[in-house]
C-alpha cells in the first residue's frame, strides 16, 4: 500500500485548507460549465431543423457530459475538501453468511 501523500492526510482528518478550498470548489464551479455548455449544445443538436433523428453518439457523450458535470459540479462546490474526510464506521455487533439452499444439486 502506498503512503499516503501530505495533502490526502490534511483532507481526509477535515482540516480547513483555505488552498483545498478554493482549488476544489472552483473545480465544482467548472464542472457546473462544462454541464451548461453540454446542455446548450445538445438542446441546440436535438433541435435541428430535420425531422426528429435518431440520437447521434456525440449527443449521447453530451447528455453523460451533462449528467457527470452536474452531479460531479454541485457535490465539489458544496462541500469541498469534506468530501475526502474519513467517516467513522462503526463494527457490526454479529456476523452472518449467506447460505444458498440449492448449490445447482438436484436433490
């Protein structure tokens, strides 16, 4: 396993960073562009003059661009570093297993 880096041990114990700050909520606000200008461009190739078309695979790549650029956007711009900070997870107090009735055996 390789050793963590300097700035991962700084984000994941949620230290405030002003520089993480800044760097990863201006790359949510990135984000957030790329999906506008994603959906601009597919609104503009869904609504060419043609008949309805079948859809192209670089409107396909538009619509994921969108999708990922929004969801990735708002999660960076909200919370920032927070997303890095280690959560607690707590033990189970008993353990189970699965066990198939059926292995493929007719029985």
């Amino acid at each position: 396993m390789m050793p963590k880096s300097k700035i991962m041990r700084r984000l994941e114990g949620g230290e405030r960073w002003w520089a993480a700050e800044i760097i990863l909520r201006a790359f949510g606000l990135a984000m957030l562009g790329l999906c506008v200008a994603a959906s601009v461009w597919l609104y503009g190739a869904v609504h060419q003059p043609p008949p309805p078309h079948e859809a192209r695979p670089l409107e396909f790549l538009a619509a994921l661009a969108s999708v990922i650029g929004w969801s990735l956007g708002w999660s960076f711009l909200v919370v920032g570093p927070g997303l890095f900070k280690l959560v607690p997870v707590p033990r189970r107090r008993g353990s189970y297993s699965i066990i198939f009735k059926n292995d493929g055996e007719n029985r």
